[in-house]
C-alpha cells in the first residue's frame, strides 16, 4: 500500500513497521520548515507543508536523491506567509495527492480530520485538531508518538499568533495543553516555522520552559500575552491565502 487514508475508528494494516527516513527542509524567505518522510523499505513518501518555490528542491532531494514515491503533499493548516507548493506538486507528480484538513475550508484532493491517519508505506502520521492559529490547523503525530509536526500551533518556545483567520488565544491554549502536551516528554517537536536557527525541541522542554504556554501559565495570562503582541499585519496574507484556499493556485483564470 503506497498511501492511504485511514479514517478515525478503521484499523490501520497490522505490519511490522519499517524504519521511517526522515528529511528537514528550510525555506529562507519565509523560514519555513518542510519535512520530508518515508518508509526506508517501500520508499514510500509524504512532504508536509512544502514551500511553492522550494517544490523543485524538495524533488531533487525525494526523487533523484533518495528514490522515493512521493505519494502526499501535506498541509498543517492555509498558511499566510507563503503559497504552499501542494498544486505545483500535483502537477510534477503523477498520482500525487493534496491533504488539508476539512475544517480548513480549502481545497485538495482529501480532507482529513482529527484521529485520520496518513498512510505511507508502513508508517503513519496521526491527524490532532489543534485550532487557535487557524480554526483548521492540524498536528501530524508519528505512529509511535516518538515525533510530532506542530505547524504554527506550538513553535519552539513560542506559538503562532491568534488574531487572523478564526485564530483564538483561548482556543489556541486548550489545543496546546489537551493535544499536545498530553504526548511523551520526550516526544521531538518539529515546528512550521523557526527564525533563530533552531530545529526542534521536546514536549518536556516547551512544558517546562515555554514563556507562552509552559511553565504552568495560567489560560488567561496566555490571552493577555497574545492580546498584546502588537505584530505587523502578515506582508503575503491577502496573496498567500487566497492561494491555499485553492490548493496552491495563485490566481483563477
């Protein structure tokens, strides 16, 4: 089996798991994080939340590279820094699908929800609704919890901001505490985006040492912290988004 879908409640395919191949890929322009997995057996492959001018790139490396079947192209969320390169994976890769989370709104190939699996080879990632960025934001984590893909719901000691698209302080905070930080401590945590050279942390640090969420900060001192950030308006949102709602399409002939 290449890929799948396995929707909440169905069983996965009880195999031996194969020992997964893993790839961090970085995007300067937008400091995006695009992760590259794959079974080491089948060759089986998925990237999540590819960068549309990194698409070539992240090809080179999965098909000339490493010989993989890139059978999924993931999204955590409609971003707003950057077109997510799913369309232009669509149509370099024949049989390619795109995969977003239903409560997005945007469109692709799949939509998946909370406890959807996404099957490659024999290994999966599992879907965690984690809303408060976006209302549609997902966290991918690995079938043996040893690894989680956060998106922009948890950065390293930090968090994607709350005050655009459905974001939510409130909502962002129950997702993080619920979903997140009720994994393994030694869970890795690969987040959508870092801007000082850092690559990952663990669950136990970002409880312990997280300035937004850990340490045992209260909800409300979390809303205050988010109510007051007095960020920029995001430079690509009205491009950027618009584009992801469409899979990747810049504009509609």
């Amino acid at each position: 089996m290449p890929g799948a879908v396995i929707r909440k409640g169905e069983t996965a395919p009880s195999s031996e798991k194969a020992k997964l191949g893993f790839r961090q890929l970085f995007d300067d322009e937008s400091s995006t994080y695009t992760y590259l997995l794959w079974d080491t057996e089948t060759k089986d492959a998925i990237l999540v939340d590819p960068v549309d001018i990194q698409v070539d790139r992240d090809l080179k490396v999965a098909q000339e590279e490493l010989g993989l079947n890139v059978v999924y192209g993931v999204n955590t969320h409609a971003h707003a820094d950057h077109i997510t390169g799913t369309g232009l994976l669509k149509q370099k890769v024949s049989g390619l699908q795109s995969i977003i989370s239903k409560e997005s709104g945007a469109m692709a190939d799949l939509h998946i929800s909370a406890g959807d699996k996404i099957a490659f080879g024999s290994r999966y990632l599992e879907a965690r609704h984690t809303p408060g960025h976006t209302a549609g934001c997902l966290s991918y984590v690995l079938d043996d919890e040893s690894l989680v893909l956060t998106g922009d719901t948890m950065l390293i000691l930090g968090c994607g901001r709350t005050d655009f698209q459905g974001g939510s302080a409130e909502t962002l905070y129950e997702s993080v505490h619920s979903q997140l930080f009720s994994l393994p401590d030694d869970c890795v945590v690969y987040p959508a985006h870092d801007y000082k050279g850092r690559t990952s942390s663990k669950i136990g640090d970002e409880k312990a040492n997280n300035p937004r969420l850990g340490g045992g900060k209260k909800k409300e001192e979390f809303v205050e912290i988010m109510n007051n950030l007095g960020l920029a308006y995001p430079k690509k949102i009205d491009v950027a988004v618009p584009a992801n709602m469409r899979c990747g399409v810049p504009d509609v002939e």
